[in-house]
C-alpha cells in the first residue's frame, strides 16, 4: 500500500507540471452544459490540438497503469521512459501552439478563432489537455492588455469552461468501440530512393582520368596490354561504386476518421486501488493513409 502511495504522489506531481495542475482547480467561468459536438476542420492548429489531446490520454493511461501496478516501474525502465517522453512532447507542443496562439490579435485572427470554437466544442473530458495553451494565452492576453484588469469576460467568450474538472472523479478513455469516416483528402509527397552499384571494368588506360573526376571513389587494380585485332592496347582494370537517386513524386489519398472510445470514470481516491465504471463515450480524431497512392512524377538524381 505505501508503495502504491507513493507511486502515486509521484505520479500526480509530474502529471500537475505536465498538465497544469488541473486536478487542483474547483473553479470554473461560464462552463457550457450538455452535449456538445466538436466541428472537424483541417486547420493546422487544430491538428495540433489533436495531437495534444492523444498525448493527453496516452500520458494518464500510463500514470493508471504506474498506480495501479499494471506497469512497475522498477522492472519496466522502458516504459518509464516512453512515458517520460510524453510527457517531453507534450510539452514542446503545448510551448509551440501557446507561441503561435499567444501572438496573434484574437479579434482578427481566423487561427485563434478557430481554436477558440475548437475549444468551446471538445468534450468536456478532453479540454484539460488543451487547458495549459489556453492558461499560457492568458498570460500573454494579461500583459498585452493591462487596462482591462481582469479576463473573466475573455474567458468566458473564447473559453468557457476553462480551468473546470471534476472534483470528484477521475477520467479514462477506454477501448475503441466505433470510428465514423469523414471525408478523404489528397496529399503530395516527395521521396528519394538511393541505390549503390558496384563496377569492375576493363577500360582503356586512357579513360581513366576522366572515370576518377567523376567516381573519386575509383581504384586502379592492374595494368597490362591487351592486344585488339592486332593492336596493342594499354588497359586497366577498375573498380568504384556509383550511387543512384531517385525522386518519386505521389498524391496520396489520407482518410480523416473520428474515433470513438469508451468513457471510464473512478471516484478520486489515494487508500486504494480506482475502481473504473462506464461513463458514456468520448471521441478524437485520427487520419490514416487509404492505400490509394497516384505517382505524379518520377526524377532521376
């Protein structure tokens, strides 16, 4: 039980740097009740902040299993590390979009009106991980805008329901029980194939200068007279090694998904063991290639 304990302070202390103490919160601003429903779009921002919410659901999975001893740490150093790594990504990224978000004039700005609507539509389980952005928007909107004195207003037009989680329970995305397809898109790619090859050639002496300025990588193994109708030619016997590129242009089809897990919910507890029960459902996006790929030009390095 100690272990367990401990583990989980641990646990908690690097989940609270990591995503912004939201378990401590008992607040919240114009928090929007009932369903909602998160508008898909393809704006880079929002990708991001897709991005963010999947390390947020990776990140507490692994903090579950560290507490409930699924995963030991002492024998699994592997797995601390990829949690650990994370934890690191999701971090960079939350610095990435908070410089981006955070520089840009929210009453003008199509990127921060998006998130914006991005945010206000996420499922209420999902938003805590967007919520470290929105808090570093907020120390940027306070000393851009000293006069205002408070961003209760702002909040609650841009952001509503910031800094809100349940006091009581604790939430885990479960298995994957549906994925509804929503459209598909063509991407460009560009790749380059190297291919080595090997010659061992009996050449003209004449005509190794000019094969060594180009094949710097030649090697002389012999020379010796070979005698050609008649005529005696000095030869020699090469070696080198050319490389070959080639550049493969592609339209690529990518089908955008959204993906349906179960819910799980457990009463907030350090003396034993979360007991998890079903909750509903919750939703993230997701992208994969469809297996459709158009080749659209073909270059010889």
């Amino acid at each position: 039980m100690r272990k367990i304990v401990l583990l989980f302070i641990l646990m908690f202390f690097v989940s609270v740097l990591c995503l912004g103490a939201h378990d401590l919160i008992r607040t919240h601003i114009g928090q929007q009740k009932g369903p909602v429903e998160m508008k898909y779009n393809t704006f880079k921002e929002m990708k991001k902040a897709c991005r963010l919410i999947n390390f947020y659901w990776e990140i507490l999975e692994y903090r579950y299993q560290f507490i409930d001893g699924t995963i030991d740490a002492e024998t699994s150093p592997e797995l601390v590390e990829k949690y650990l790594g994370l934890i690191e990504e999701y971090n960079d990224l939350v610095k990435n979009m908070s410089l981006k978000l955070g520089s840009e004039d929210y009453k003008v700005s199509s990127i921060f009106q998006n998130f914006s609507e991005f945010y206000q539509t996420c499922p209420e389980e999902s938003r805590p991980a967007l919520d470290t952005v929105v808090s570093n928007i907020l120390v940027k909107f306070n000393y851009s805008n000293p006069a205002l004195g408070t961003t209760d207003n702002f909040i609650r037009q841009y952001f509503p329901g910031y800094g809100y989680t349940d006091p009581e329970y604790w939430y885990r995305k479960g298995r994957e029980v549906d994925r509804e397809f929503l459209y598909a898109r063509w991407q460009e790619e560009e790749k380059t194939y190297m291919q080595s090859k090997l010659f061992e050639l009996t050449v003209e002496l004449k005509l190794v200068v000019g094969l060594t300025q180009k094949y710097p990588n030649l090697e002389v193994i012999g020379k010796f007279p070979v005698n050609i109708g008649g005529h005696i030619v000095i030869c020699a016997k090469v070696k080198f090694e050319t490389k070959e590129g080639i550049t493969i242009k592609t339209k690529k089809k990518i089908g955008e998904f959204k993906l349906w897990f179960e819910l799980l919910k457990a009463k907030k507890t350090i003396w034993s063991d979360p007991k998890w029960e079903p909750a509903g459902k919750t939703y993230e996006f997701f992208e994969e290639p469809t297996g459709e790929e158009v080749t659209t030009g073909v270059r010889w390095d």
